[in-house]
C-alpha cells in the first residue's frame, strides 16, 4: 500500500493555458474523490466516480473542468483556459468498501498546487 | 442539504492542556457518519476520528475523543494532553448516507495552535 499518490505536487500555469493533474488511488479502492481546497478553508468537493463511472459532479465544477477514470484506476483532472480564481489544493482521496473503509473516511493524497499567474 | 459548521476560526491552547474543536452539523438523514481530520502544515489529511449516527457510545482513539450529542446534531473532538505536534488545522465533515460511495462534505476548518 503506497497510499494515494497525486502529479505533478505543484503546477505553475499562465492564464488561459490548460492544465492536467493525475491522481493514481489505493490500488484495491474502486472510489475515487476529487477536491478543491483554498487557503484556510476546508476541502470543496468537485466529483467522484466509482469504478470507471463518474456518479456525482458538484456544481462547483464548471464547463472548464473535466475529469476522467478511463479504466477504473488512476483519474485525471483537467482544467482548460484556466483563470486566477483556480488557482488552489486540488487533493484526490479513495475509498474501498464500506466494510473496510466507511470508518475511515477516504485516503488523501497529497495534492496539486495550483498557481495561475 | 447537509452541511458542517465550525465556529473557531483559531484557537491557542497551552501545551499539556485538553482542547474541545467545536462541529455542528445538519442532516435530514438518519444514517450518516461523522469525521475528524487532521492538516498540517505539510498539506496532508490525516484521518483522526470516527463517529457513526447509530453508535451508541462516543468514540476514542488514543488522545482523540469525539463528542457526539445527536440530539443537538454537535460532534466535537476532544484532544486531552495536547502536544506541540497537535498544532495543525482540524477539519469536521459527513458523510451521509452511511456509505462509503456517497462523497464526503467538510467544515472550514478550526487552526489549532499549541504554545510550549
């Protein structure tokens, strides 16, 4: 178990230029979480996919976002003509079984940085 | 729509003195499950605590207990013998239903400072 792993950890962008982040989850959970996170509030959610399926989208995320879990394993998160208000943690979590992960919660990882100049 | 309130911003506490973290939540269901979380400097969440709506008994781990008063939908952390390494920000959040598929919401958080 290496845990939930995020790249790159932090991400320099110009404004107007698409970003993409990469979140490769605890190998045997089949959830997969997605937020946001600005300085010194607490984590937004943005959306999750079971398996390979995107079951919840928040309204946070607008027509600019897109993210994807093409084969039920790592995720990726996109940011297209990207603006300064983005600019944020983006953090990624999984989660198993309730059975074996409810009480938990999920696992985080260590987020994205976002920075648009 | 279910929601979590933390209403300390910041709080000081003396090395060695036990802290109280407020949360208050609002839910119309009747099964959930109640987090708290730790974040430090280093960004990281920390998963510290966990409290079920239909757990009888208030939940413990180690220097971490939780304060769960249904009636008053309050779930507050409690950190007895508080250590420099507790300075940190303290995340409160649900989950509801009680189900791991269903996304977890978060408070704002409280900033937890310890003095030596």
């Amino acid at each position: 178990d290496t845990g939930v792993s995020q790249d790159p950890r932090h991400k320099i962008t110009k404004r107007g230029q698409n970003v993409t982040f990469r979140c490769d989850p605890i190998s045997e959970h089949n959830r997969l979480y997605w937020y946001r996170q600005t300085l010194g509030q607490g984590p937004e959610f943005l959306t999750y996919f079971q398996n390979e399926a995107q079951l919840e989208k928040s309204r946070l995320l607008s027509d600019r976002f897109s993210a994807e879990r093409p084969k039920g394993s790592f995720s990726t998160l996109e940011i297209q003509r990207t603006e300064q208000g983005d600019s944020a943690m983006y953090l990624c979590a999984s989660s198993g079984r309730a059975v074996e992960s409810g009480e938990r919660g999920a696992f985080f990882g260590q987020g994205t940085r976002l920075t648009v100049v | 729509a279910q929601k979590i309130t933390q209403t300390q911003p910041g709080m000081f506490v003396q090395e060695k003195e036990a802290v109280t973290l407020d949360c208050t939540y609002d839910t119309s269901d009747q099964s959930y499950g109640l987090f708290w979380y730790k974040q430090p400097s280093s960004g990281e969440m920390i998963f510290l605590i966990y409290q079920g709506s239909y757990d009888e008994q208030n939940a413990t781990e180690g220097r971490y207990s939780l304060n769960f008063q249904k009636a008053r939908k309050s779930a507050n952390l409690v950190i007895s013998a508080s250590q420099l390494g507790d300075s940190a920000m303290y995340f409160c959040a649900m989950r509801e239903p009680y189900s791991s598929a269903s996304k977890i919401i978060f408070g704002s958080g409280t900033r937890l400072s310890i003095r030596p």
